[in-house]
C-alpha cells in the first residue's frame, strides 16, 4: 500500500513532468496539424503553470507528511524535491513562453506586421 505521502511525492513528479513537457509539446504538435498555428500553443501557458504549481503543492505536502513520520524516508524526500524542482522548471518555462508571447505582440503592434 502506497502512503500518502509517498502518493503526494510520486505525484508532484508527474506533475513536474507535465508542468515541463505541456508547452515543447503543444509547439511540437504545430508541426502536424494544419489548422493549429505555432501561437495557438499558448493555450498551453496556462497549462504548464497550472501543473506547475501543482507539482510544487504537491511536493511540499509530501514533505510535510514525511517530516511527520519516522522511519525511511530518503526516497520520498528525493522524489517530492524532484518534483518541486520540475515544477519550478514548468513555472520558467511557461514565464519564458509569456514573455516570447509579449514581445512578439509588441513587435507586432509596432508595424511590423509583416512577420
């Protein structure tokens, strides 16, 4: 039986994973399909914060229930850090995708239209 704690950290580092994989993949899948255009994937901003901020959430319950027990611990704490850490991961590079956003509106509305 898995403990909630352990749960919590095997989640935050699912999604860290997601947090940091959402957004290379929505621009990935521009490639393929047609009709969704390379700034349709910033739908996907929200996304990887979202679960960033989930990964993070979640790390830090499952550290707070493993500071609560004795015993074993060094792998629920490693597995929660890494989810905090890939949650962190996601929050930058949904920031970084926000700021490419704004800047190529302000290019945009600048006259240079024709990008």
């Amino acid at each position: 039986m898995v403990s909630r704690a352990n749960g919590a950290a095997w989640a935050s580092l699912v999604a860290g994973v997601a947090s940091v994989a959402t957004l290379p993949l929505a621009v990935y899948l521009t490639r393929f399909i047609e009709s969704y255009r390379l700034l349709d994937a910033g739908y996907a901003i929200p996304v990887g914060a979202a679960l960033g901020v989930l990964a993070i959430a979640l790390a830090r319950r499952a550290r707070r229930e493993t500071a609560l027990r004795l015993g074993r611990t060094e792998t629920r704490v490693g597995t929660a850090r890494a989810g905090r850490l890939l949650g962190i991961a996601g929050l930058c590079v949904a920031a970084a995708a926000v700021v490419s956003l704004a800047v190529y509106e302000l290019l945009q509305s600048a006259g240079g239209g024709g990008f």
